[in-house]
C-alpha cells in the first residue's frame, strides 16, 4: 500500500483548517485517513502548525510520500525528511 502525507481541508467556508494525515493515495482526499499527525491553521496568526514529530518521522521511515506543501511547513518547522532516520 502505497501512502501520501497531505493536507486534508476542514473548516467552514473562509474560515479553513488543514489536518496533515496519512492517507493512500489511490482514495480521494475527503476519505477516511490512516494516521493524523498534524494541523496548520492559516487564519491564526500564531501558533499555525502543530505536529507530533514521532508520528511523522515513523510514517517517513515507513515510506510515505510527502507532498510539496506538507514538505514546506514541516521544513518551517526544523523536521527533517530523512528516510535513514527511525
């Protein structure tokens, strides 16, 4: 099974929040999810990633594909993406 770290859209409308889940990438990105190891919320002004490093460092080594946007914010926040790394 094949598995993508991505943003999943919650939220109202104008109002978004976005969990960072693991999912498989043949569902669509509404679908149930695997693992939640995150949140960005860019309305906050402070405090707009929280993630549990553990979680995403286990889901790296396992061999989840990380997409462009979840690379950026988890590199704003120090997380390396090193597959070597358990």
């Amino acid at each position: 099974m094949s598995t993508t770290m991505r943003l999943k859209r919650m939220g109202t409308k104008k109002r978004p929040y976005y969990r960072i889940v693991v999912q498989d990438n043949r569902i669509a990105t509404s679908s149930k999810t695997i693992d939640e190891v995150g949140t960005y919320r860019p309305v906050e002004a402070e405090n707009q990633v929280t993630v549990d490093e553990a979680k995403v460092k286990e889901w790296i080594v396992k061999g989840a594909v990380v997409t462009p946007t979840v690379k950026s914010l988890l590199n704003g926040k120090g997380i390396t993406l090193d597959r070597t790394q358990g």
